[in-house]
C-alpha cells in the first residue's frame, strides 16, 4: 500500500495540446464507490499501459485544494470486475499522456464522455518552483486547482461545470 501527501496543480485547457514525440500513453478507467448513505468510499482504477499490460488499484483521497492524503492499495483484475458494477453513474474514463519535463511529469488527460483536457503536475512540496513547458502554455485556460468541480469524483458524477465550448456531459453507464 502507498500512502501520503499528493500535491497536484491542475489546469483547463482548450484542447489537446502538440504533445512532444515519444510520450507514454495510458488509457484509464475509475470508477467511485459509495456508502449506503451515498458518501464517498474510494475510487477503483484499471490502468492500461503502453505495453497492453494492466494494473488495478483502491484508492482513498481526502482534503481539498493543492494538498490532499492519498492512499492506495493494488488489487486484482477479479476485485476490480467484482466492484465496477457498483460505479455505474460514477465513471470517468480518459486517455492520460506522461510527459516528462525536468525533474516533474506533466499529465494531460483527455476525457472520454465529453469534451475536456486537464492537465495535472504533482509536486514533491508545496513551494516547488516549476516552469510550465513551452508546449503546454498557450493552451492553458486556467488553473483549476481548488475547484472541486474539475475533480474527478465530480466530474464523474455531474460532468464538467458550465464553461464556453465544453459541452455538457452525456450520460453513459
């Protein structure tokens, strides 16, 4: 089991940026289970890497905004198929692109159910000095970092917030 601190700064972008050659691609699946009173219980993920080869993991975020506790546990394909059923309605799948830049990796995820890209950088402290690379800046919208409506347990649940020229969220399984 991983356990500590995720600091993450996110960003909305107006598209799909050029992206440097060579980049690793990994198609992403998750799912978000609920109590019995519709709390939040963690979030499951199937992980398909370049390479075909899948990962599966259990994973609990607590706190909002740029510093947030994380935990994750790996399980297994059969767990995994096992608990999908119960996200249904509570899904976001997306493509992720890993770019690494200096001592950061940069990840740009284009979502599947509708029209939006983010971009995410975790840091390994609060204070981290960084530049946004090159490729990346002139698509930036904004920073999206303490708006809990581009998280993605709620993006999962309601779709992307109102915003010119991202459509609203067609509902799927």
């Amino acid at each position: 089991m991983k356990a500590g601190l995720e600091i993450e700064r996110v960003w909305l972008l107006r598209g799909l940026p050029k992206l440097p050659e060579g980049h690793a691609i990994w198609q992403l699946d998750q799912g978000y289970l609920v109590g019995s009173d519709g709390s939040p219980m963690g979030r499951i993920r199937r992980t398909v890497l370049p390479d075909a080869s899948e990962q599966f993991h259990l994973n609990h975020k607590t706190g909002t905004g740029l510093v947030r506790q994380e935990s994750e546990t790996q399980i297994t394909a059969v767990s995994f198929n096992q608990q999908w059923p119960a996200t249904i309605g509570r899904r976001v799948c997306k493509k992720r692109h890993r770019i690494p830049a200096e001592d950061l990796v940069w990840e740009i995820d284009e979502f599947a159910d509708f029209s939006l890209v983010l971009a995410e950088v975790e840091l390994p402290t609060t204070d981290h000095h960084f530049e946004i690379p090159k490729w990346l800046a002139p698509w930036i919208l904004q920073e999206v970092t303490l708006d809990s409506q581009y998280r993605n347990y709620n993006l999962a649940l309601q779709g992307p917030p109102p915003f010119s020229g991202l459509p609203p969220a067609p509902k799927s399984g």
